[in-house]
C-alpha cells in the first residue's frame, strides 16, 4: 500500500531516543525512492492520456484527473517524508561531530549510510579549515567552564605529550591539574576523565 515504507521511516525516527540514531534503513528507503518512480511513471501516463483526448488538465474533472492529482500528491508526500528523515539524520550527524571529535566510534560509524559518513567527514574538514584559518578552538568549553585548570584522572596511557609549553607524560590512573583547553580534546575522547570537587 502507498505511504507506508514513508510513515515507516518516519515511526521509526520518532521512536528513537531525541539526538540518537538508528540504522540507516536502505530497504524503507529504497522502496519509498521506487514508490515515488511509480507515482511519477503513474501521473505522466495520465497526463498523456489527457493531452491525447485534448483535454484541459487545469479544469477537467474525470477520473484520470483525480488519479494523476492522487499520484502527484502521494509523490509530493513520499518527497517530503524522506527529506524529512535525512533531515533529521543530518542534524543528528552534525552535533556527533560537536559532541565525539572528528572520529566517530565504529558502533555509530556502522549506522550512517554511505553519503552521511562522506557528509560527517566533509563537515568535520569544514569545521577543521575555519578553525585553522581563525586560529581558534570551537570544540573547547562546550559549556562556560567555573575554572580555567581542571583537574583529570587519565583512563588509558596516552603517553608524553606536549600541552603548552612544556612535556608530560599520561599515564593510566595518573591525576592531573591541566588547563581546560588542554584537557578537553582527551576528556572528548574518553582517554581523561574530570574529577569533580
């Protein structure tokens, strides 16, 4: 029946916790992007059949009519659902990058399909370019920090590491007081973990 592989993607982003991702379904969409390839083979025969009895598609009203009105609006609909749902995915895409780094985990990285991970990367490049050619950090302090130092347990050996203008070594389970822009590229990564006062 008409529709439904549409309304099922869309059920199937709802459904979802806000800000998560789920599978990218290519079988729902592949049969909507059919679906529509039918409505549009449908809505040009009726509209040949109505050229041919030379009749006005503006003001007639008989059943090819209603039928290429029915296909046309069925189209529009499957249009708009699937836009919707790569909408919504493309969002969902860009704040991974804001909240993971550039390099996505392999568990989401298997949820994205082909043109989003070319999408992730092409965004992260962007965003990468802009924040060489201003010389500045947008990935830092998400959030207002209370201090500028932070203190950090280290959860896996990073190893010596420049931060500033001097060498340090991270080793697991080794305490820290670091500046904030120099911990928080590890903490986003999941290698240092804020310790809370």
């Amino acid at each position: 029946m008409y529709g439904r592989s549409a309304s099922q993607l869309l059920k199937e982003q709802a459904s979802c916790e806000s800000g998560q991702l789920t599978v990218f379904n290519n079988v729902a969409f592949d049969q909507v992007i059919k679906e529509c390839d039918e409505h549009h083979l449908q809505l040009e025969s009726l509209f040949r059949k109505l050229m041919e009895q030379k009749l006005d598609v503006q003001t007639t009203r008989n059943g090819d009519h209603l039928g290429a009105f029915i296909h046309h609006h069925s189209l529009l609909r499957n249009k708009r659902c699937l836009m919707a749902y790569m909408q919504n995915r493309a969002e969902i895409v860009r704040s991974l990058r804001w909240q993971l780094g550039p390099v996505l985990p392999e568990e989401i990285k298997a949820k994205l399909s082909y043109s989003e991970g070319v999408y992730f990367a092409d965004h992260s490049k962007a965003i990468a370019s802009y924040m060489s050619e201003m010389d500045i950090d947008l990935t830092v302090d998400m959030v207002p920090p209370k201090s500028p130092s932070v203190r950090v347990m280290v959860l896996d050996d990073i190893g010596e590491v420049c931060l500033g203008d001097q060498s340090i070594s991270l080793t697991k389970h080794s305490l820290h007081s670091l500046s904030r822009t120099d911990a928080e590229p590890f903490i986003s990564q999941g290698l240092m973990e804020e310790l809370l006062d």
